[in-house]
C-alpha cells in the first residue's frame, strides 16, 4: 500500500480527432452504440423486426408489380423478383445508412461537445447498425431465394465480399456527409435527392444488360460506382448466367473509371472529416 | 463562525489537506492559446457559398484563453474560478480534449476524465444498466470495467431496484443521482468537473460534498470549475482565477475566492450609475443624491462582509412638508426587509420639524454591517405631519449594493460571533 508511485509520465494532449482516445475505446464504443441503437429499434416497437422488413417488402410487392404486371420488363430476365428483392435490400441498406448519417454528428451535439469522444464512431456507429439490420433482412432474402426455386452455388459464400466493398463505400459517404452537414445545412436535401436518383441510375430495377439505352445514360451507369457492385452480386447471387461486373462494363478498362471514383469518394472523406472532426464541437 | 469547516476539519486527516507541493505534476499548461472565430454572418448553405466563394466570411475574433500557464500536482484538488465568460469552460474543454488549443501546450499524465454536465450522452430509451455502461465507456472505461462497476454506481446512487427502469420513468432527482454516482465510480486518474454541486435535493448535495471532501484527502487529482467560492475554500487546496483569459490569481484557495468576489462585485452595480432614483415627480420630496459609504465618509459602492458601512441619502423638498418623518429600509434579494431606521425628526419646535420647499435634508444611517453576503436594496420614505399616514415620497430603490464574503452558513444575517464543537469530557465512574 505504502510503495511511492512513480513519477508519472507526461504526454502530449492533442485535442480532438477522428479516432482520439485510443483503438480499444474506439471500438468499444462503437460496439456499444451500435447494438444500443440495434435493441433500440427491435425491441421498442410491438412487432419489432417486422416492420424493418416490411418496408423493403412493401417497395418490393410494388415493384414486382410494376415491372411484371405492366411493364412486363420482369419476365424477360431471369429471377426478376429475386435479383429485385435482393437489390432494393442490399441498396436499402446503402440508401439508409448514408441519409441518416448526414445529421447523425450534429445530432449528437451533446456528446460531441461535452465528453472527450472520438468523432468518427458517430457515422460509423450509424452504418454498423445498418449492417446488422441488413445482416437479419438477408435471412429473409436467402429464405424468399430458396423458396423461389434457385440452386444453391459455391458463389453464395462470396456474398461477404459484396458487402464489404459496398460498406466501405457507405461509411466513406456517411464520413463525408456528416462532416459537411455540420457546415452546410443543404447537404441532407441533396443528399437525400441524390440518394433516390442513385436508386435509378443503378441497375436495381433493371439488369444492365437491358437494351434501348442511350450511349449518354450507358455512359452514366457505367461510371457509376455501384454499378460493378450490384452486378457482381447478381452473377455471383441470383442468376449465373448474367454478365457480371467485367463483362458488363465491357472490359476491364471499362472498370478504370468507377473504382477510381470509389476510391477517391474513400479518400476525399477521410480528408475532410480528418480536417474537420478537430473543429466539429466548436462549429455547433 | 463556521461550524460545517470544523466538523469536517476534525472528520479528515488534517494533513492531507495540505497541497501536496512534492507530489508530482500531472497535469502541464504552458502558454495555451485559443482564439474563436465568431462570424458574423454565419455560411451555412451551400448556395451561400457558391454565390459568394471568393468572400472570407466576416468574422471578429475572441480571445477566450491569452497565455495561460499552469501545473496541477498529483493528488491535489484545483479549483479553477471566474466570472461567466472569462475562459474557464474552455479550458476545461481543451483539457478535456473538446476543444483543440490555437497554440500552446498540455501535458497529462494518466487518464483524464470530463464530467461538463451531468449524465451526458444518457439515453431516456435505455435503462439505467446500458447507460450506466454506455457512460463509462463514453468516458473511458473499457466494456468490462463499466460492467464491472455497474453495482457500486446503483449503491452509491440508492437505484439498485431500479436497474431495468427506463431513464425516461426516472424522476429528475433519480436522474441525478445516477448521473452524479457515475461521475464519482469513474476510476480515472484526473477528474475535470463543470459546477455540478448546484444540484439535486440538500441530502443529495451533503452526499456530494462528503464525496468532494474524500476525493481531496485522496490521490485523486481533481479540477473544479465553479462559481461557488464556500466550494472552492472548502474543497480546494489550490486555486486559480481566470479573467479575461489570463490568470488573475494563482494560490490559497481563500485569497483566490477574496480576489474574485472583489473582481465580480466593485465595479457600480449598472443601476446606480446614473446616480439615485430620486422619485416620483409627483412627490412633494425629492432624493437628491444617495450612497453607500466606508466608516469616515469615504463612497463605495459595495461592502465586504462584516465591513461598518453608512448610508447617506440626500433629499430635497419640493413643497413644505409640515411634520416630517423619514425612514430607510434595507431589504435582500429575495424582497425580504431585513433592517431599516428612520425617526420622526421634526419634534415640535426644532428647526426639523418644518421641511420647507426648496431646502435639503441629509439622513444618514450607520450600520454595524451583519447582513449575509447577498445584493441589498435600499428604500426610503417621507412622511408628514408626523403621522405614518400621509405618505410624501416612496422610492422602494434608492440604491443598491453588494455585500461580498464568503462566510455564510444561511439565514439572512450573520450573528454568531463564534462556534465551536468540543467533545465533553465524560466523568468517570
């Protein structure tokens, strides 16, 4: 009891950052917030989960009957509901992840200026808990897969792969957008418009195969990160015989333009929320 | 004079109070430096800024912290005081690691702890258990410990029972207690904590001053931000006054509070710079001129504890006042009157009985000064005809003054010249 402590050792306080505080605090915390948020939206409600799936079914049914029952671009490709179903989930998850991350540092006001808070868990935390919603919806979606009648295939196991590259794309926009939110009070409306052009200019609804497009539009949807994303999944997901991220972009070349743009989303948001995480509580 | 201050002083270890001046540093300033920019138009849209992109936003700069330079030492209790915008909450931001200095240096040894407001970042959806844990993460536990700690935080908060609550059926005084308790269970080395004792019911506040009182007599080093300068003599064992962003006083934790409370109260209070109301212009008196003054005759504007003070009022009479009487009333804050004189001066054949238009008479009251520390307001009335009746001039606020000082142990005036609390020896059998 009695032993001197030794002479303490002092080190530098920098202040305020993204990740400040040290990795295992960081993680805890986001861990904490995350599943917190996760309870919260399940066990707050009577029917709980369901209605998290019930609005990406509702989407679905309407859809489904759009594009089968009056447009009849449905029964030209195969597996139409499943590569839809699939679609509109895994791009719900993009969709809703991003939009609510926009307001989610200014939101948690009280925190960010009151406790000693690594910045960046706040959006991160926000698309974690979307993960794990997408993670309990994509029981649903391999349920409705199988039941519909598509073989099983190896490929399946790679659908971890998909995710992953989307989640990198996501949280490098929940970064950007929650970091210029607190300057710019527009970007939740952009954002938000943005978010459902994206939902079109993606082959969501329609395979990108689809003929009658313009070189303009072709052009657009090929630039378009998320274009290689959702086609990788369909080959690899729901229908074999579909043309894949390569073979849809034309050639390897033809990839060059969206992961260049993929990777500087990525790096433009850690810039600006690696500028702006130090200034964020005196900002609000 | 301060029976709480020897009761406490007999409960602790009398030596441990004493400022560990060997003990080592852990906590370094040297020459911190922040400055804000406040716009003045403020760019939050981007359509602003697109129409405008070459144009600096306009701002005006604030110097909340000029050079600030300290040490606090290992174990020992700080007290960081000064008036409402002179830097102190934004130190204790950087500290914290809110705010990012402009320049400047800190250095910390060991884990630091924020406590800014009570119960931050708690979460009226969740109960009391994840936010207790919620909490201690947030302020820099680690999962296991939060967890691990949860019992001792509802012991300390009597919540036990109430663990699986929701924090939003908490009462306000429940909400406090958890959120104090988490404060307290918190095991960092240095703790940062923003006037937090100004709440909760008066058993809660005795709880937290038996808790500051044993944190100072322990290892722990901790910094008080406050207000409250009884706190900072009782709790403190160094202090430092901030004002304008640098330090005003830096030491005993008395001489600091003195040096603040003469800061804060000896400028003129605003509303007798321009002089005394003199009235109603209506009444038959006028008050001409009216000041408070030191023994010998010397104005001031506000008093020190236990200070001799005099009040003067001059006033003036617009028509005879046949009879007069005159009176002047001292009420506190809180409206209640507290001391007042006057006479019926104008007996019968005195040259004072008769107040003619145009003449002046002087009152003048000297006050053996027991008035609790508090802002004071001055009144005065006139009557005539030697009747209470008759009223010729009421001014409720004549003049207003500050007593300062720090020995206030409750009611309205300080009479107890001196307490002491001996054990009484038992007589053997």
């Amino acid at each position: 009891m009695n032993v001197a402590p030794a002479a303490p050792e002092l080190k530098e306080v920098r202040g305020p950052s993204a990740l400040g505080g040290g990795t295992r605090r960081f993680w805890d915390l986001l861990w904490l917030i995350s599943v917190t948020e996760f309870k919260r939206t399940y066990f707050g409600t009577v029917l709980g989960y369901f209605w998290s799936l019930l609005r990406p079914l509702i989407l679905f049914g309407v859809l489904l009957f759009v594009f089968t029952k009056i447009f009849r671009l449905g029964s030209t490709v195969p597996n139409y509901p499943v590569m839809l179903l699939f679609n509109i989930v895994v791009f719900g998850f993009f969709q809703e992840s991003t939009v609510s991350a926009v307001a989610s540092v200014v939101n948690q006001e009280g925190i960010v200026r009151k406790t000693q808070f690594p910045r960046l868990v706040i959006p991160l935390s926000i698309v974690l808990t979307g993960l794990m919603n997408l993670g309990l919806n994509m029981i649903a979606v391999f349920a409705f897969i199988l039941l519909y009648g598509v073989d099983p295939t190896w490929s399946w196991l790679l659908l971890p792969v998909i995710i992953a590259v989307l989640l990198v794309l996501t949280i490098a926009l929940a970064m950007l957008l929650s970091a210029l939110y607190v300057r710019f009070r527009d970007v939740l409306i952009i954002w938000t418009v943005a978010a459902t052009v994206l939902f079109y200019a993606t082959p969501i609804l329609y395979p990108i195969e689809i003929p009658g497009l313009s070189t303009g539009i072709r052009t657009a949807l090929h630039v378009n990160p998320l274009t290689p994303i959702f086609e990788q999944a369909r080959v690899w997901i729901v229908d074999p015989t579909a043309p894949g991220a390569i073979e849809a972009a034309g050639s390897v070349k033809g990839l060059i333009a969206p992961i260049a743009i993929y990777l500087g989303i990525c790096g433009l948001a850690w810039w600006v929320f690696k500028r702006e995480a130090p200034r964020v509580a005196e900002a609000l | 004079m301060r029976v709480e201050d020897v009761a406490v002083a007999t409960a602790a270890h009398p030596e441990a109070a004493e400022p560990p001046l060997d003990a080592p540093t852990v906590i370094e300033v040297r020459d911190l430096v922040k400055r804000f920019e406040i716009p003045t138009h403020r760019v939050d849209s981007i359509k602003e800024r697109a129409m405008h992109p070459f144009a600096r936003p306009e701002t005006r700069s604030l110097i909340a912290l000029d050079g600030v330079s300290f040490d606090v030492k290992r174990g020992e209790f700080f007290g960081i005081v000064g008036r409402n915008g002179t830097g102190k909450s934004t130190l204790l931001k950087i500290l914290a690691s809110i705010y990012r200095a402009d320049s400047g240096r800190i250095r910390m040894a060991g884990r630091l702890a924020p406590f800014i407001e009570l119960g931050v970042g708690f979460n009226n959806e969740l109960t009391a258990r994840e936010n207790v844990v919620l909490n201690g993460v947030m302020t820099g536990l680690r999962r296991d410990e939060a967890e691990a700690r949860l019992d001792a935080v509802l012991e300390f908060a009597e919540l036990e029972e109430f663990v699986d609550l929701k924090l939003k059926n908490y009462s306000s005084g429940m909400l406090v207690r958890l959120a104090f308790s988490v404060m307290i269970q918190s095991d960092a080395e240095i703790l940062v904590i923003d006037e937090v004792l100004a709440v909760g019911d008066a058993a809660f506040q005795q709880k937290c001053k038996d808790v500051f009182v044993e944190m100072r007599d322990s290892e722990r080093t901790v910094v008080l931000v406050t207000h409250d300068m009884t706190a900072v003599e009782q709790f403190c064992q160094r202090a430092m006054l901030l004002d304008h962003g640098r330090i005003e006083a830096l030491g005993e934790p008395d001489e600091v509070a003195r040096r603040y409370l003469r800061l804060n109260f000896e400028r003129p209070p605003a509303a007798s710079e321009d002089g005394a109301a003199e009235g109603p212009a209506t009444a038959d008196v006028r008050v001409v001129d009216a000041w408070l003054a030191k023994p010998g005759g010397e104005r001031t504007a506000n008093v020190e504890q236990g200070d001799r003070i005099e009040i003067h009022a001059v006033l003036e009479a617009r028509r005879d006042v046949p009879g007069p009487s005159f009176g002047v009333t001292i009420a506190n804050a809180d409206g209640v009157e507290v001391t007042g004189f006057g006479a019926i001066v104008g007996l019968a054949g005195r040259p004072e009985d008769h107040f003619g238009a145009g003449e002046q008479m002087h009152v003048t009251g000297v006050l053996d000064n027991r008035l609790a520390p508090g802002r004071y307001v001055v009144g005065c009335w006139v009557h005539r005809d030697h009747t209470y009746a008759d009223l010729v001039l009421h001014v409720a606020h004549m003049l207003d003054f500050v007593v300062y000082g720090t020995h206030h142990m409750g009611g309205v005036v300080s009479l107890v010249e001196e307490a002491s609390v001996v054990k009484v020896e038992q007589p053997g059998p």
